[in-house]
C-alpha cells in the first residue's frame, strides 16, 4: 500500500465471470473508496446474471459504468473527464454504445447528469443496484434511466459478488452500509444513506465460500464498521424500538469479529473503517484475542485541534483520541495505526494546525490519507460555513502533514528491520519478477525473494531493510500459523 494515496485516481477495468449469454460487452470502472470496488463487484454479478460479457476495451463495449466518487471535487472532475472520453470513443467508433453512472456522484446529482452530461443514458444511486436489469431494459428501448432510491435495508447480503481483478487471496466483504456519523464536511451520509448492518450469518457464508476458493484474507468493510449492529434488520438509529428479545441477541462489532475469527482461524482478518468515537475496547480485546485478526487500525481523525474537531461534529476531543491510541497500544501489540487528516478545514488557523501535526509526533502514525479541504454542496459545512482557508495554505498546511507523515512512517516501518514477520504472498512485486510482494500484520507491503513459495502462502520474512512504504527482506520458512507474528 503507498503511504500517499489519492482514492479518486483508482479506477480499473474489470474482467467478470459470464453466466449466460446475451452476446454484448459490459466494460466497468471504479473510482473512490474500497467501498465503491466491493460494490462494483455486486453490481458485476447482478449483470453477469443478465448474460453480459466483460471487456476490457471500452471501444467495443455496450454498456460502459462508471462506479463514481464524490467525497472531492477533483473526484468528480476525474469521473467528467471520462465521460469525455467515453464521448469521443461513442462518436468515433461506437454510437451505440449506452453509459451509465453509478454510485455516489449518481447519487448527489441524479437526474441533473443526465442534463449536464448527455453521454450519461442511466444513473443508478449505491442502494438500487438491484434495479439494474430494468433500467438497463429501460435505456434497451431509447428512454434515459434513473434510480437513486435509498434504502432502509438494503445490505446486498443476498448477491454472491464476482470477484474483479482478484489476485485469489485477499477480498473485501462489505458488512454495513451507509452512515449516521454527520461530520460537517461530509458528503458520504448523503450518498449512501443511513447507516445499517448485514446479517453476520451472510457475512459467515461469503466468507466460507472465499475460503472454500482459497482466499486467505478478508477485509471486511463499512464507512464506520465499529457501529455494525445486527438486531434482525433495520437502520442503526432504531434499535432503540426493536423488541427486547431482538436488542437482546444483537451482534456488534466486537462480537462478529470474535464470530468470524473463530469460524476460520487460518483466514487473515481486516477491517476497515475505523471511527474513534464508535471503536470500542471490545473490539480492541476481540483483536487481541484471535491471531488471525490483523494488528492494524485504520483510525481517521481529520484534525488535532478541539475546536475544529468540533466544527467537524467528529464527537471526541484531542485527548480522548490520544487515551484510546495509549489503549490500542496497551491492549494490542505492536498494533500500526493510521490516519485520514483533513488541511484547511473553514476557520482553521495555524494553531489549530499545529496541533495537528503535535498529534500526528504523539500518535506516529504508520500511514496516511491526506487531504486539501474540499467544500461538497448539501454538507453542514458548505452550508454554514465558508471555505476561508485560501488554497496555497491548504496546500502548504498539506505538505506539512505530509513531512511529517513521512517521517513517522520511516521510523515505524524502522522497527521492524531485524525482526523476522509474517506475510502473506499476493503477488509479484512491481518493481522485479524475481520478488514476492505481501503484506504483513501491520499492513506493510513486504517484498523478499520469491525462493520455492507460491502465492498464498504465508511466509515467515526476516527484515534487512526498508522505506517508509515497503519492507525488504529474506524468507526463512513457512509460518506455522500458530507463533507470534513478530519474531523481536
Ligand atoms: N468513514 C470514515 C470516517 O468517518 O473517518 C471515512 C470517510 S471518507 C470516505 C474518507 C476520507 O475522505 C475521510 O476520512 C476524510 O479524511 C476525507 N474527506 C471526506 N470529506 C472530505 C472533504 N470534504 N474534503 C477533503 N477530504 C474529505
């Protein structure tokens, strides 16, 4: 993983697996947060069902999706510029080729796409994908297709998704949808919906037909998965009104994670997003408890300074953040923590971002997503706010948090030179045919010589070296699977 991601820039074409023939060609792409790419592999199996073929070639596609994200504005503004070029490639080698638009950007938008861009022949919202075979028999017959109908239930617990551009080991499972959190600066609570959880018994079946397959890791996924909740079905926010039998017998985070990690104890297990306000220590013994629970939280906090954490309506302060990362660390060993940091958030001063960076030298952080801020309409922020921080302070309060970023994760990623790790193969490094690539506990990208392993197999790796991103090392034998990850 690179320390430095931009989600937007992720988009990718896809191969599916047919299921029958209707003898044209669906060509996807996805942009935006794991979450998007998990959903792209729902949307791949509805349309599998329908008998669409992939390519990998726009020109000679039928039906070209894009999978969009709206979380900034040059998200958007990557999505546009495909459509562009999806414009030219209709007009120059392809006039019959339909475009739809799915995910958030569908969502924030609906109806007005199908003004601004008159390429876009369907928009199709993240809880209608179901609807798919009717709007795509819809835009069949010459009509423009829209659903952005959200959900109270919807969790797509029932689709089994085709895996896209799976290396056969690692996957993501998505367990909730949508969120409750509000922060101000958010567009995610608008696009997805409100926030609900997927029954743990259809989480237990994907993943023991992933296993059955061969996987060997999971991340399982929601925009806030320590709020996962299952009482029955429903949104989070009534669980107050189910029957005391159904509050009785819930599931949280803490328990499906105990759940899922003793159902398969040689199945690597990760998640994905964290929120400090909902993750509790439950889930912290839980991770502490199963081996097979990977030692990496992903942990935003967007700011260090309680004023703007306020003005955020992220709902903890600077302090409590700093006793749950000092409790992470006293409950879990060796755990790598990660951030989400938002630079020139409206009203923030250079007090306010120095306290970022004071908390970024106390917490050192292993990785990071950093981000200029970027006003999204409809958000409590654009609403009462103003984008007040001009844009060369942003970008120098950014590169700031970027140094620092840097450096903290050099010294953490230092820690592990001369220790011997755990890693899991999932392919061959980028940069030479001669190394495996995999990642270990903590989530480092480990390259070592490729010797007689294989793919999915995990390995123990002596470390000789690193950059702030990659371990580099030795293999010295398979892990036996049951000794500590880290050899000191
Ligand atoms: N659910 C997670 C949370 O609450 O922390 C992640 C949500 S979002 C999909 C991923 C990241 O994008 C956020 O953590 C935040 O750092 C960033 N982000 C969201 N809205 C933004 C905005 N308006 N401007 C810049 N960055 C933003």
């Amino acid at each position: 993983m690179e320390k430095v991601i931009e989600e937007e820039k992720q988009g990718t074409t896809v191969q599916l697996n047919d299921k029958k023939e209707n003898g044209r060609k669906l060509y996807i792409e996805s942009y935006g947060c794991q979450m998007n790419f998990s959903d792209s592999e729902i949307v791949a199996s509805i349309l599998a069902k329908e008998g669409f073929n992939t390519t990998n070639t726009l020109e000679e596609a039928d039906l070209v999706l894009v999978n969009t994200c709206s979380i900034r504005e040059k998200a958007e503004q990557t999505v546009r510029k495909r459509l562009e070029k999806f414009n030219r490639v209709k007009e120059r080698d392809n006039p019959n080729m339909k475009v739809g638009v799915l995910g958030c950007m569908a969502e924030r938008l609906k109806s007005k796409f199908l003004e601004e861009e008159k390429i876009v022949d369907m928009v199709v919202g993240p809880d209608a994908y179901k609807d798919l075979p009717n709007l795509v028999a819809e835009i069949d017959e010459g009509r423009d297709a829209v659903n952005v109908i959200l959900s109270k239930e919807e969790t797509y617990g029932d689709v089994a998704p085709v895996r896209l551009h799976s290396n056969g080991v690692t996957a993501f499972v998505s367990i909730t949808r949508g969120c409750d959190n509000m922060c101000t600066f958010c567009v995610v609570p608008f696009t997805r919906g409100r926030e609900r959880s997927r029954d743990p018994q259809s989480i237990l079946e994907e993943i023991q037909d992933l296993v059955n397959k061969g996987f060997k890791e999971v991340t399982l996924l929601g925009q806030n998965v320590d709020s996962y909740l299952w009482y029955g079905g429903g949104l989070k926010k009534d669980f107050k009104k189910a029957s005391p039998m159904a509050q009785a017998t819930a599931v949280d985070f803490a328990k499906l994670l105990h759940i899922v990690a003793k159902a398969q104890p040689n199945l690597r297990v990760r998640f994905s997003t964290s929120n400090p306000q909902d993750i509790s220590d439950d889930v912290l013994h839980a991770m502490a408890a199963h081996r097979n629970i990977c030692n990496y939280i992903h942990l935003p906090v967007q700011s260090g300074s309680d004023r703007i954490l306020k003005e955020m309506n992220r709902l903890h302060t600077r302090q409590e953040y700093m006793d749950l990362i000092d409790r992470i660390h006293d409950i879990i060993e060796d755990c790598a923590i990660s951030q989400d940091m938002i630079a020139g958030f409206p009203t923030e001063t250079e007090a306010d971002h120095q306290d970022t960076l004071s908390l970024m030298e106390y917490v050192k952080y292993d990785y990071g997503f950093m981000f200029a801020y970027s006003e999204r309409p409809g958000t409590m922020a654009a609403r009462k706010m103003e984008d007040d921080v001009p844009e060369e302070v942003k970008k120098r309060r950014l590169s700031e948090i970027i140094d620092v970023q840097r450096r903290t994760g050099l010294e953490r990623a230092q820690y592990f030179v001369g220790k011997t790790v755990e890693v899991l193969i999932e392919k061959e490094s980028k940069r030479s045919d001669q190394h495996w690539a995999g990642r270990n506990s903590q989530n480092y990208m480990t390259v070592f010589p490729k010797g007689n392993f294989k793919v999915g197999d995990f390995v123990m790796v002596k470390i000789t070296d690193c950059t702030s991103a990659t371990l580099i090392g030795e293999a010295v034998g398979y892990s036996d699977m049951t000794g500590p990850i880290t050899i000191k």
